[in-house]
C-alpha cells in the first residue's frame, strides 16, 4: 500500500508530521511505501539515514505551501507545485492510493475534486468526521465540504457514511440519523423534511430526526446534515470539550484537598479525555471521490497523523470507494434521488 502525506501542512508542520509518518512506518506494516511531500532539504534534515535507506520512505519535493488563510481553489489553480497538489497528483496518477493532509481543508477539498473527481453518480463528496458517543463511534456527513447542498446530496451522504460504517467500522446495518429541531417526521425546514421522505423511502436503515444530545446519547451510526450545520456542530463540540477539560483542570488545582483528588482520579479523567480525543481518531475521509483522501485535524501532533495514515490504510484494504459505487449505481435510477 501506498499512500501519499503533505508533509507541510498543519499547524505544526513539519516536525509533527514527519514524526507521525515515523510512528507509521514502525506499526503499520500494511504501508509499504510512504510518499512525503514536501520541501526536500527540510525533510532530509528530520529524517534517520536507516529511514530513507529503508525503501519505506521516499521523499518528494514541493516547493509551495497552501496557508491556513488562502482561498482553496484559487491556491490549487495557481500553487501547482505546493506539497497538497502534489501529494493529490500522486494518487491521481496511480502512484499512490490515497493522500493525508493535516494542512488547509478547504485546499484538501478542492484538490481532491478538481484532480481526481467524483465517483460515477456521486454529485457532491461530504466529509465523514467521527463523534464518539455511549455506543461508540457516529460519523457526522457532511462535516464541512459543501455548506449549500441539495436532498440528493445528503441521501447520497447517508449512502457514502452507511457504507464507510459497514466496511471500515465493522457496523452490520449502520443506523442513518437526519439532523433537525425535532424527532418528528414532520419536524425540521422544507429542506429537511424532503431529505426525510427520501431517507425514509431508501433501503438505508434510517431511525429518522434526531437532536443534538443524540450525537452522544443515542445508538447512531451515520449524522446526515449539510457541511454548514456539521462544520459548526463538529467545532461547537470541539470547543466544549477544551472549555470543559480546561475548567475541570482549574476548579481541581483550587484547594489543596482539590489537588489530593486530582492525583486519584487522574488515571480515570485521562481515560476519559482519550475517547474524545481527535489524535486517536486520526483523520476524517473525503467520501466521494475518485481516490481515498483523508483530512486530518489543523493541529494535529504526530500520534494523530499516525492514525490519519491508519484510516487512509483501512480505507484502501476494506475497499470503500468500490463499495460506494456499488451502493450509488443502486439508487441513481431512482426517482427520488432526481427529484
């Protein structure tokens, strides 16, 4: 398996991730060639001779960088030789079979469809992030890649997230889950309650509306929602887990009685700080295109590009984008799916 990183994006590139492609490489043995992307000299200067020598490595220069701040199509049409377009050109050409990037999403995005495309009959490709909740892990699709979508699109999501559910996670009959105000049927905008009547005449095991405190306290596989309203739960859910370990943090260190508590149950907090960590989650697919891409978190540290790497290897050896054609060919002559 081949896979291909851009190495300079994020927001402690390159050190992390060079350091993430480190810990790849020594414990997963199912990725036998590692592309990095990136300014030559720069890596050269962080990488083991037995590294290099290995033939795991192989180092691929790329003399721009996509910033944080820069309009992702613009700088994909103008910045042709930046680490993102290359490491996309890689898998576009074959000689990789999937990209990682930790660097400008809406860049990665832009990338990944305007050189490797859609897969046949998907109309918009949505972004699968992962929600740990009591009954383990939903994905929220889209969580960013198209704010403005269409019924069809979101349909085509609950495909695409009921798929990568059942393949890669290992979820018989994924539960499918539309996000609105309320959980019934006729809960939610005109917008919504038209993605409920397709969901619900599909053969996707569909539970119907669900709220946000379904996102953590309910059996659910698969969110659907557009990419604005995911982009802004997945943040809010972000930022409520710092302020909440922050808070913990100060109120525990307040008194020294506080403080002899902290010491007994730090073993149990840090637990449970990890399930909802996005390092040992890794990245969030791109599902939908032509060639498996995976976008990890801006500030990701090197045991979260690691594990970026490792979706990007399930991802390819489970055979997702295969399995999303299958399952789209099956609906694109529905009448629903056109309406």
């Amino acid at each position: 398996m081949r896979i291909a990183l851009d190495v300079m994006g994020g927001d402690h590139a390159p050190v992390a991730n060079i350091n993430g492609a480190k810990l790849a490489i020594e414990s997963l043995p199912e990725i036998q060639r590692l592309f990095l992307v990136g300014d030559a000299a720069t890596l050269k200067a962080h990488l083991d001779d037995h590294l290099t020598d290995s033939g795991k490595i192989e180092i691929v220069h790329a003399s721009e960088v996509v910033s944080m701040h820069e309009s992702p199509a613009k700088a994909i049409r103008r910045k042709k030789n930046s680490s993102i377009s290359i490491a996309t050109d890689l898998v576009k050409d074959g000689t990789c079979e999937a990209v990682v990037s930790a660097g400008n999403t809406g860049a990665a995005v832009a990338a990944a469809t305007i050189k490797l495309r859609n897969l046949p009959g998907v109309e918009r490709a949505g972004i699968a992030s992962p929600i740990p909740n009591e009954h383990g892990q939903c994905n929220i699709v889209d969580a960013g890649a198209n704010p403005e979508a269409k019924a069809t699109h979101l349909l085509q999501y609950a495909i695409m997230g009921s798929v990568y559910s059942r393949h890669v996670l290992g979820k018989k009959s994924p539960k499918v889950g539309l996000m609105s105000v309320g959980t019934e049927d006729e809960k939610g905008t005109d917008f919504t309650r038209e993605v409920f009547a397709m969901l619900k005449e599909s053969s996707l095991n569909f539970i119907g509306n669900i709220e946000g405190h379904d996102l953590f306290e309910s059996e659910i596989d698969v969110v659907v929602c557009d990419g604005f309203t995911g982009n802004v739960i997945l943040k809010s859910c972000e930022a409520t887990a710092n302020a909440m370990n922050k808070w913990v943090k100060q109120e525990m260190l307040k008194t020294p009685l506080r403080k002899l508590g902290a010491i007994l149950v730090k073993p149990a907090f840090k637990a449970a700080m990890a399930r909802c960590s996005y390092e040992e989650y890794g990245g969030s697919p791109l599902l939908g295109t032509n060639g498996i891409c995976i976008i990890a978190h801006g500030g990701s540290s090197a045991l979260a590009i690691k594990n970026a790497l490792r979706v990007a290897a399930e991802s390819v050896s489970h055979r997702v984008n295969p399995h999303i054609e299958e399952e789209i060919a099956k609906i694109s002559s529905s009448p629903s799916i056109h309406a």
